[in-house]
C-alpha cells in the first residue's frame, strides 16, 4: 500500500487576488520546522508550522485582512483529507489544502466566488469609495485577464509556484 506524502496548498493571495499554489512533500519540506508561501506579487499567503503531531496552518485573508488558523494532524494529511480554508468574518472561500487533486479541482471555485463578490460589492453602494473602487476595478481586470488568457489558447489559470523545500 502507498501512502500520499505529498500535499498542495491553493490560496488566493490576500494581495492581488491572484490564486496561489504550492505543492509540498511533508517530510522534506519541513525540515526547518516551518514552510512559508509568497505570491509572485511579494505577498505573504500563509505559514505552516510543524507542531507535535501535526501542522498549524497560518492564512492571510482577503476578505478581512486578518490571520486564520487551521490545525491538521499528520494522520488527517496521510489519510488524504482536505480541508476548506474559509473567512470565518465573511463565511467566504479563502482557497483549500489536501490532495493535489482535489486542491486544483476547488481552485477555480472559490476564485470565481471572489469575483462575484467582489462584483457584487462594487455595485452595492458604500461609503468607502476606495474600497468600491478596487473591487470594481478588480471585476474589470479579471475579464481582462480571462480574454488574454483566451486569445494565447485558454492557458490554465492555476500556476504551480516553486516548491518551497
């Protein structure tokens, strides 16, 4: 019997928005006891901490602007469950953790639940225009991006970062 050693994180960057994902063996990748994930924009995403018999996951959000923690044990990851990385402010998708599989298969689902509320907010009136005006502008730049990526052959909209071990 073989048994999965490997996991994938995908997020999206509570910077820019961009979904973010790493692949992580996790044996090798925790050596020093921590694995962290940065965007291409510069943006810290997460932090995974090795804790006793399991992990402490550390998630920047882009709902709230604040820290999430999720605690996995070593046996949850082994036995390949996955979890839901949400907003507990906002109840919204954050990005999800577990079998590579899996992960890429949500990936495109919470992104595109950020887009409807990030459209949805920017047609609600709010009294903070800057905040109204990024989520519209954010709305914009993702139909931008989904004709680009249309016209160079419909490119996968995942990347794969660079391992971080």
């Amino acid at each position: 019997m073989l048994i999965n050693t490997e996991a994938c994180i995908g997020m999206l960057c509570p910077r820019c928005a961009r979904t973010h994902t790493d692949e992580m063996g996790l044996f090798r990748s925790f050596t020093a006891g921590e694995l962290r994930g940065s965007c291409f924009c510069g943006a810290r995403v997460y932090v995974i901490f090795a804790a006793g018999s399991g992990f402490i996951l550390y998630y920047n959000c882009i709902y709230c602007g604040g820290v999430h923690q999720l605690n996995i044990s070593r046996l949850d990851i082994l036995t390949g469950k996955s979890f839901a990385l949400s907003c507990p402010l906002q109840g919204q998708p954050v990005g999800h953790f577990g079998p590579e599989t899996e992960v890429r298969r949500e990936c495109p689902d919470f992104k595109k639940k950020f887009v409807r509320y990030a459209l949805k907010m920017s047609a609600d009136e709010m009294t903070d225009t800057d905040f109204s005006s990024f989520f519209a502008l954010y709305g914009y730049m993702e139909r931008v991006e989904a004709a680009v990526r249309g016209s160079r052959g419909n490119r996968p909209s995942i990347k794969k970062a660079r391992s971080f071990d």
